[in-house]
C-alpha cells in the first residue's frame, strides 16, 4: 500500500468514526429534548427536537456516504466513488435550507400568536443540548478542513447548537419577563446564520459536480508554473477539476524541444512534484509534444537495461 492511499484510507477511517460518534450523540440530543419539550410544554423545544432528527437523517446520508466514497475504482467508476461525499454534502445543504424555511415560518406564526411554556424547564434542557452540540461540533470541525461532507455535518450540528441556546436564552427571557416572542424572535436569526453556512456548502459541492477549476489552483497560476519549469515551452488543452473533497485532478498537452525519452520523464518528475507541493494535485495526466520533431528511427531512450 502506498503512503497517499495509506493517508487516504486512515483519513476516511477517522472521519467515519466522527461521524458514528456524532450521529449517536444527536439522536440522544435529539430524544432529550423531545422528552423535555413534552414535560415542559414547550413547542419550542418540541420542534426543536424533530429539527435535531433532521439532522440525526442527515447525518447518516453522510456517514452512508463515507463508507461509499472509500470504494476503490472498478472498471466504470474509474475515479472510484469520492464524489459520493459531494453528493451527500449536496442533498444535506438543500435539506437543511428546507429544514430552516419551515423553522422561519413557524417562528413567525409564534410572533402572531405567542404562546405561553416553561421557560426555566426549557432552559435548562436547551442549555444541555447546547453542550452536546458544541462537544460533537468540536469534533467534527478537527477533520472537516479538507472533507466537505464532514463540513456540511457541521453544519447540521452547529444549526442544532444555535438552536438549542435560542431555546435556552428564550426560555430564561421568558421566565424573567413573561414575553413568549423573544424565542421565535431569535429563531429567525438562528435561521439566517444557518442559511448563510448552507450557501457556502452548495456552493462548493456544486463547483466539484461542475468540474470548477479549486480556488487554490486556477488554471492560471497552474499554466504559469507549468511554463516555469526547465524544460517546458508551453502548455495548453489545460484542466483542473476535483473528484473529492481535497482530490485534485490535472491534464494538460505540455510542449517540449526534441528530447529522450529519459529526459522527458525528468521533467514530468518535476511537473508531478511541482503540482502536487504546490497545489496539492495528486493525479496528473499529461500529453508531451514537440513541434519541431521530425521522424527518426533511433533508439532515444538512454536508459540501460
């Protein structure tokens, strides 16, 4: 087993165990609050747990996802099954911003008709939710820098975490004041945060499914690095897409003065090498060519047997 594909598989393993931990976790939140919104009568934290079990769906579309996207390649799925996660990062952020329109509505119903719960009971449950959420946040946001599926995970939690302290700061407002809008007042606010975040993961899924060039390395600066190297005169038919969350991929007709063969495999040495510390693109195709060969018989290569 090489070193990258060693990397990869205990990568994919930590972020599969995060994610068991973080699903296990929400549905205990998600069963609390439900339990404690029936005792305190608080509709808030009612919907708040059928929000969390959403999420606790979500988040197992995104385990699902991780266990597939370790796959090795066959013959049709040549790039293997990386853009699963893209996929399941994808579904995730249009349920979510389908989840946040239904919290917005009801939070402007209870505007129009508040209604009356217990607020130090509600507080106290959200707040301990709160602390969950944060807990398993924490753990996902440690791996979730290079995996956007687990981002998009975080994202459903770091929504269940503003959630649950709307619902606890909600609660001791009620209880101090008696004023039942303040909850449904801070769950719009709650729902803008979340759809701001949700933008950023459809966003970035939808440029992987495009076949967008990564922020990181523009076709651009790529070109420019290329034609910096000793060796190269030119380059052209040029492309950088991902398959994966921190997958890149490149091909590209690099032009070359008549060369053998054993130079020529010097300086794709150095555009691998190049690429890879670079802009941290691991699979590089490239087509040599050479305007000004001509036909010749001889044997170029100067390797010895």
């Amino acid at each position: 087993m090489s070193a990258s594909h060693a990397h990869a598989h205990t990568h994919a393993s930590s972020s599969t165990l995060r994610l068991k931990i973080a699903l296990a976790l929400t549905a205990a939140v998600a069963i609390f609050e439900f339990a404690g919104g029936w005792i305190a009568h608080s509709l808030a934290l009612i919907s708040d747990s059928v929000h969390v079990v959403t999420d606790v769906v979500a988040l197992a579309i995104a385990l699902a996802a991780t266990i597939q996207a370790t796959r090795p390649a066959n013959a049709r799925q040549t790039y293997g099954f990386a853009r699963m996660e893209i996929l399941a990062a994808l579904a995730n952020g249009t349920l979510l911003f389908g989840i946040t329109l239904l919290i917005g509505f009801e939070a402007i119903r209870r505007l129009m008709q508040p209604e009356p719960t217990e607020g130090g009971l509600m507080a106290v449950v959200a707040a301990i939710g709160f602390v969950v959420n944060v807990s398993v946040g924490v753990m996902l946001a440690r791996g979730s820098h290079d995996n956007l599926n687990l981002r998009a995970a975080l994202l459903h939690v770091a929504g269940d975490a503003l959630g649950a302290i709307a619902v606890a700061i909600g609660g001791i407002v009620i209880l101090a004041t008696g004023l039942p809008w303040i909850d449904p007042a801070l769950s719009l606010f709650v729902g803008l945060i979340i759809v701001l975040g949700v933008w950023r993961v459809v966003r970035e899924a939808s440029d992987v499914l495009l076949e967008s060039a990564p922020s990181h390395a523009t076709v651009p600066l790529v070109r420019d690095r290329i034609r910096s190297l000793d060796g190269v005169v030119d380059v052209h038919d040029l492309h950088v897409w991902s398959i994966g969350s921190g997958r890149h991929v490149l091909s590209a007709h690099v032009l070359l003065t008549d060369k053998r063969i054993s130079e020529a495999s010097a300086i794709l040495r150095r555009i691998e090498d190049s690429m890879r510390d670079d802009f941290e693109i691991t699979h590089v195709t490239v087509q040599f060519e050479c305007e000004s060969c001509e036909a010749d018989d001889r044997i170029v290569c100067t390797q010895s047997d």
